[in-house]
C-alpha cells in the first residue's frame, strides 16, 4: 500500500474511532461509486452523516477544510445520491467534515481532530 493510503487509512480510522464514541453507528467505511468516494458513512437517531476526513500536517497553508471545495461538496453530494438510491433511509442525510491536524504523520502521539457537522448542504 501506498504511503499516502496508509496516512488515509489511518485518518479514517481516528475520525471512526472518535465518532464511535461520540455514539454513532459506522455504516460504512470508503463507500466508491462512479461520481466518487464517500470517507465514511454513520448514522444517530435521527441522520445518516455523509463524512469527509481531512488530514494535514499543519493548517499553515491552508486550513483542511478548505480543501472541500464547491467542487469537491458537489462529488460528495452525487456519491451521497447514488448511496441512498441504492440504500433508502427515513433518515435525514447530513454532511459532515473531520479535519485532522498530525504534525508527524501517523507518527503524532496526540492529533488534533476537529468535527464541523451539517458542513455544507
């Protein structure tokens, strides 16, 4: 596996571990279709959550959020489409964004995770 899958692989499994405690329920991890790759996906009472997880080492540049462009929001909101077709729910779908912040990589003892729920609609 690539570096850069491993890094991934490893932000996902923080943004599971932490939404787990947070007590949602993971539903699916890595969800692809042809418009594009949903993170993960979890549910509460009340919503089927749509999460985008974004790792950086630093926000210097630019903060990870960022990197979820209108662009980006209109891939998300298509595969999300494409999910619930195949997968009908009485649940409201929500959008959410876990940024990570690892000065070291897979390395960082203690990463910084912040959850912007309802991120974009």
């Amino acid at each position: 596996m690539e570096k850069s899958k491993i890094v991934g692989a490893w932000g996902e499994a923080l943004a599971a571990n932490y939404l787990k405690k947070k007590r949602y329920k993971l539903v699916a991890c890595g969800y692809k279709c042809r418009f594009g790759e949903i993170d993960l996906i979890v549910k509460d009472r009340k919503h089927l959550v749509f999460v985008e997880v974004k790792l950086r080492r630093s926000g210097n540049f630019a903060s990870a959020r960022e990197y979820v462009d209108a662009h980006k929001q209109d891939r998300l909101r298509s595969t999300a489409s494409m999910y619930l077709s195949n997968n009908p729910t009485n649940l409201q779908p929500r959008f959410d964004v876990i940024e990570i912040y690892a000065p070291q990589g897979t390395m960082t003892a203690n990463p910084e995770l912040t959850h912007l729920e309802d991120a974009f609609q």
